[in-house]
C-alpha cells in the first residue's frame, strides 16, 4: 500500500510539474507575440505620425540613444519620429530574448524615407528593451545606428 501511495504520489508530482513547465512555455510563447507585435505596432505609428499610439508604447522613463549618441527622452523621441518623412519601415527581429519581465530585441530595421524630394533607404541596426508592469509590456530603452546590412 504504501509503495502505491508513493507511485501516485510521484506520478502526480511528475504530471504537475509537467502543467507547470507546459503554462510557463505557453505564458512565455505569449509574451513574446504580444511584443512583437507592440514591435511592428511601433514601427507603424513612427510612419504614420501616430502619437497616441507612441506615447501608449514608450514608457515614461523611456531613453533613446541614435548613432549619433545623441539622448533622447519619450518627450524628445516621439517629437522627432514625427519630424521624420518616414514613407515604410520594415522590421527583422535577429534576436529575441525574454527574462521574466524584460525582453530585448535587437532588430535590422529598414526606412524608406523622403528628403528634399528624393526617396532613400537606410538600414539600421537597434536594439530595444521591453518591461512588464502592471501586465502591460512597454518600451523602455532603445539605441540604433546605421548599419550597411539589409
């Protein structure tokens, strides 16, 4: 008898750990959609002129860093990613890792862009920084620079 308790009791401990490992693949298969796609959400509100959805995306203690090194807060990015005559951007996820709350991207974006009159593209290569508070994940860092890889 208490052979039997003990296999039913490792087996029920096997088959609970197994749902336990199983949700954890399936919550971090999820969060990682759900930032790609607040990724690709983003790149699209930069092309569209979409403030509401930037300032939905962008964390308030969000920093961006250019090629230039030039620092940028929420305020200073959205203000310039509205300047910008972005005509499409398209965006290659090269790596994606997660860690709990945070998930980093680094990306080979493509602009295409219009300046005094003649169309351009310009690779870039970036790298951002996602948390997760309050269950919503946002961005709270990002650095890019020019890059001649496409």
């Amino acid at each position: 008898m208490n052979r039997t308790l003990l296999t039913l009791f490792m087996l029920s401990t096997i088959a609970a750990v197994g749902t336990a490992t199983q949700v954890a693949k399936t919550s971090a298969t999820t969060d990682e959609r759900r930032v790609l796609a607040l990724d690709q959400e983003w790149a699209d509100a930069e092309v569209t002129h979409n403030k509401g959805v930037l300032e939905r995306i962008l964390d308030d203690r969000f920093v961006a860093t250019d090629d230039t090194g030039k620092t940028m807060d929420k305020a200073g990015f959205i203000d310039d990613a509205l300047r910008f005559s972005m005509l499409a951007q398209t965006v290659v996820h090269d790596v994606t890792r997660f860690d709990g709350d945070t998930a980093v991207l680094v990306d080979t974006t493509t602009v295409r862009f219009s300046t005094n009159g003649q169309e351009r593209t310009q690779a870039y290569k970036v790298t951002v920084v996602y948390l997760k508070r309050q269950g919503r994940w946002r961005a709270i860092a990002e650095q890019f620079g020019k890059t001649s890889a496409k």
